[in-house]
C-alpha cells in the first residue's frame, strides 16, 4: 500500500535518528541489526533513506528505534529532550 504524505520529506525524526546514531558510535548496519533484537526489521538502505527524509516510519518502528537509541520516543522528534 502506498503511503501518501504532503511535502518533500517523509518523516521529521530521520535528522534526529541520524544524530543520535552517530553519537553513540553506531553504523546504519548496527542500528538494523540492533533493531532486528526488538522485532523491528528495517535494513540498512530503509535506515539512510529514514534518516534522509525519503522513507515514512511507523509507529511500532519509531518505539524501537527509540529503544535501541536508549531515548524516549519524544526526544526523536527535533526539539525532544534525550
């Protein structure tokens, strides 16, 4: 199915979600593996087009993203607190 969403960029934790990796040291590659421990499977090409804007993110992959970046799903978003 589609997903239709206005504007040029796809989601607005992508930025956030690539700055929160980077700071803990972590590859694309890691953060899929990482996710696949929480029932999340999103490869490593889904991971940079999230973080590029280009790919929706689902609620359930928005939890586990923030699981495994060890923040709270707020702090995703780009004034959230970590």
């Amino acid at each position: 199915m589609a997903r239709i969403v206005d504007g040029e960029r796809k989601n607005i934790v992508g930025r956030k979600v690539r700055a929160l990796r980077i700071a803990k040291g972590m590859s694309q590659q890691t953060l899929s593996e990482k996710l696949e421990t929480e029932a999340i499977y999103i490869c490593r090409g889904s991971i940079s087009r999230i973080e590029d804007g280009q790919r929706t993110v689902t609620d359930m992959e928005l939890r586990g993203l923030a699981n495994v970046l060890s923040v709270s799903v707020d702090a995703l978003f780009e004034g959230g607190e970590a």
